[in-house]
C-alpha cells in the first residue's frame, strides 16, 4: 500500500482573495514569518562592523575572529535540508518555534558573552536556530499562501526583506557600536526574537503527518521516517565544505585542513547521492533534483548568492581603503543599494506575473551581470562614488528579481508534502550561495598587491560568471 505523506493541517490556512490580495490575518502570518527571515538574514552582515572592537573586547585575535563568522555559517549551513526534512515530517510550526526559541536565547548568550567560547557558543547555537526558522518559515509560506497570485506577493516581499536584512545589517551593525558597543548588535536579534515568538503559535498553521491508524491505512511501521544516513552524509558534507571554504577565505587553499575537509566534503556528499539512491525514504528525493526547474532554478539562486555577496565585499574595502569613505559613508553606499531592492520588491510580483518566473529568472540574472560589469568603470576619482552607488543599486535589483523569482520557480508545482524539501535546497542554496562567493572571488581582491586592480579583476569574473549563468539558465529552462 502507497505511504501517505500527506501534511494535515491542525488548523485551516488563511485564503487569500482573488488577484492576490491579502486578508488581515494574511497579513500578520505574512509578518511573524518576514520577520524571522529579516532577523536571520540581519544576523549575517551586524557583526561585520563590529569585528575588531568585539576581538578587542573578548581577547580574540586576528585569525581567530573569522570564527565569529564561521561558528554561525557552519550549522545554519549544514543542517538546512536536515531540518526542512524535518519539518515535513514532525510539523513544521512546531520546529520553526523551536529554532525561535533556540536562536533568541542563542543570542542572549552571545550578547553577554564572557569569554571567546561563551560567544562562539552563543554563535553556533545562532546558526542551528536559522537552520531551523528558514527551510520551515519559507515552507509555511508555501503552503499557507496559494500558488499564484498571493504567493507571489507573500514571496515578494519576503525576498525583498531577505535582501534589506544583509543590507541594514551592514548599517545598523556601524551605528550601534559607535553608539552603544558591539553587544547591542546582538541585543538587538534577541528583541527580534522576543517580539516574533509570542505571536507565532497562534497565527501559524499547524501541520503533522497523516497518521494511518487514523485514517484507516496502513499500519504506523509504514510511515514515512527519518533517513538519518542520508542526513549524517549530507549534512557532514555540507559542514565539511563550508569549513573549507570559510577558512580558505583566511588562510586560502593550500592548508592542509583546507584540502582535508574539501575531500573530506566531497566524498561525503557523493556517498549521500549513493545513500538517496537506495533508501525507500530519501532525505532528497533524486527524481525532484532532476526536474529542470529544481536543477536549473537552484543554479541561477546559487550564482545571484554567491556574486552579489561578493560584489558587496569588494566594494566594502575599494569605499574604504581606496576612496577613504568613512565606515558610516560607505554604509550609506549600501542603504541606497537597500532602498533600491526594496523598491524591487514590490515590483517583482507583478513583472513575474506578466513574464512569468522563469523569464524574470533569466532576465533578472543577466541585468545583474550587465550591472555589475559597470562597476569596472570605478577608479580612484570622486566620482566613481556615484556611479559605485547606481551600478550597485541597479545590480542588487536585478538581483532581488532573482532571488524571488528562483524561489518560485523551484517550489512550484511541487505537492505541499515535499514543500519542506523543495524551501530546504532553496534556502540551502542561498546559505551556500553566501558562504562561497567571497572565499572563492573575494580572496583575489584581499591578497592583491594593488587593491584597485583586485578590485576589478573580482568584478570581472563577477560579472562573466552570472552572464553565462543566465544563457545556462535560460537554456535549461527552455528545454524543459
């Protein structure tokens, strides 16, 4: 007899009127679920700032300060498709509260950390509730917001949140410690965290498994369960890869721990493949990865990650080191870039609803190339300022057009029991998107003699990069 895997919603989803428009109740489930995402999305970027002063404070070195970094990516990384499984098949409101919970007392701990471990631990626990909040809130979104109109609205504005989030992160992380210190950095996630949690429970729908004793199917030994080496391989190989990478960015390549983990990653990841193969409930269903819109969609998701947030560490160091912009000054450089996004916010949905995911999808990856390819025109001048800030801007919202528009085109037409799986390689994508750019890119522009010429030689390769996504993208998704 056929499992079913069906979710079961403990209480009725809102329904969204025609033409996309939102009921109130919408509205605030729409507002618990962006919020989270902002939260987690600040938390990458309001610690950048405020580095060297915290390493002060806390008596870590130089080298060791990557950890600060590096202890949040590796669980928020590793154990996203982990816990998007999960999600699926234990309720997914009830682990998105549980990562609440762990995340804001995460960061209790991580403001009034004592000592580096208390703060790395504080770090760590950080990453595992984002693993936890992003694949389940992106996968109660799916499912509570029909596919068509109200999705796409809903999905909007959570990409244009996502995209604000890593921006006023780089702002507010500025002002906060010259204002107050670098704890207030972290203070300030476990306000989000505190304001989010209280209001959760009672707006989000709940969701479990269709048990068959009650539904008169087959016995509980045939429920869907957990395939836990599938999720030892895949999750090992994705903490092996972003160690490698996180630390390269460091060190570079050539350390042997470096090369260690790399192979170390690979080969787990390929016995993962191998485990999926053979296992009747695969973590990730290897038929769902060979659809065109899943492979092609996480690509072009992959690539708008990867260079944007490149993109914006180069220009963080040419503002400063070589136009000698003040810290707050170049954080404006990149409050425009965030109003701008914002502004593509709210117009993606409906440039998606004339052309369509995929074409936005397309179009959206090569305007950010062609953007980005504009920033080779800066120079040690004052004007190149102004055009950093408009080219910047313009790629960031080419940029946010791709971030929503990858999301929907991999999540739809996929059945709502596998909506956790489809969100998880979405956000799974993103966080690996965010952790490869700047250790794969960035390092050409850190260790070059003349900063200018690495400057433009990562923007280049930026550039070339996204283009020739975007003919593979498109390519691709015509054939399918």
């Amino acid at each position: 007899m056929a499992i079913d895997t069906t979710l079961t919603p403990s209480a009725p989803p809102p329904t969204s009127p025609a033409g996309g428009r939102l009921s109130t109740r919408d509205k605030l489930v729409l507002f618990v679920l962006c919020a989270a995402q902002f939260m987690v999305a600040l938390d990458f970027s309001v610690l950048n700032v405020a580095l060297p002063v915290l390493g002060e404070d806390l008596g870590m070195s130089q080298a060791g300060l990557q950890w600060a970094v590096t202890a949040f990516a590796l669980p928020s990384g590793g154990f996203l498709l982990l816990f998007g499984r999960m999600g699926d098949l234990y309720g997914r409101r009830r682990l998105f509260l549980t990562g609440l919970a762990v995340f804001g007392a995460a960061s209790l701990l991580a403001t009034f950390a004592w000592d580096p471990g208390s703060f790395l631990t504080g770090r760590a626990l950080q990453g595992l509730g984002a693993a936890a909040i992003v694949p389940t809130g992106m996968s109660l979104l799916t499912t509570t917001f029909a596919e068509g109109p109200a999705r796409d609205r809903a999905l909007g504005i959570s990409g244009t949140l996502l995209s604000l989030g890593f921006t006023v992160g780089m702002v507010a992380g500025g002002v906060l410690t010259d204002l107050l210190t670098w704890r207030s950095t972290m203070g300030l996630l476990s306000l989000f965290a505190l304001i989010v949690l209280p209001l959760a429970p009672g707006l989000l729908p709940g969701s479990r498994p269709r048990d068959p004793k009650t539904t008169g199917g087959s016995p509980d030994p045939d429920r869907p369960r957990l395939d836990v080496p599938g999720a030892v391989t895949v999750t090992g190989g994705l903490l092996s890869l972003i160690y490698a990478l996180s630390t390269a960015a460091e060190r570079g390549f050539g350390g042997a721990d470096v090369v260690a983990t790399l192979i170390v990653g690979v080969l787990l990841l390929a016995a993962f493949v191998y485990v999926e193969s053979r296992t009747a409930s695969p973590l990730v269903s290897l038929p769902m990865l060979s659809r065109r819109t899943v492979a092609w969609g996480n690509l072009g998701g992959l690539v708008t990650f990867s260079m944007m947030s490149t993109v914006v560490f180069v220009l963080t160091l040419y503002l400063q080191e070589t136009l000698g912009l003040s810290a707050f000054r170049a954080g404006l450089v990149f409050g425009v870039q965030g109003v701008m996004s914002a502004v593509a916010g709210v117009y993606a949905p409906k440039v998606i609803g004339r052309f369509g995911a995929r074409r936005t999808l397309v179009g959206s990856l090569a305007g950010q190339g062609l953007f980005i390819g504009a920033l080779l025109g800066v120079g040690e001048g004052g004007g190149s300022v102004w055009l950093a800030t408009t080219a910047v801007s313009l790629a960031s919202m080419c940029h946010l057009g791709a971030i929503i528009s990858y999301g929907l085109t991999v999540t739809s037409g996929v059945p709502d029991a596998e909506q956790g799986l489809a969100t998880g390689l979405v956000t799974s994508t993103q966080q690996v998107g965010l952790t490869i750019g700047i250790p794969l890119l960035g390092v050409l522009a850190t260790t070059s003699p003349d900063l200018l010429s690495g400057v433009h030689t990562v923007l280049l390769l930026d550039a070339a990069i996204v283009l020739a996504a975007s003919i593979l993208v498109a390519f691709g998704l015509r054939r399918g």
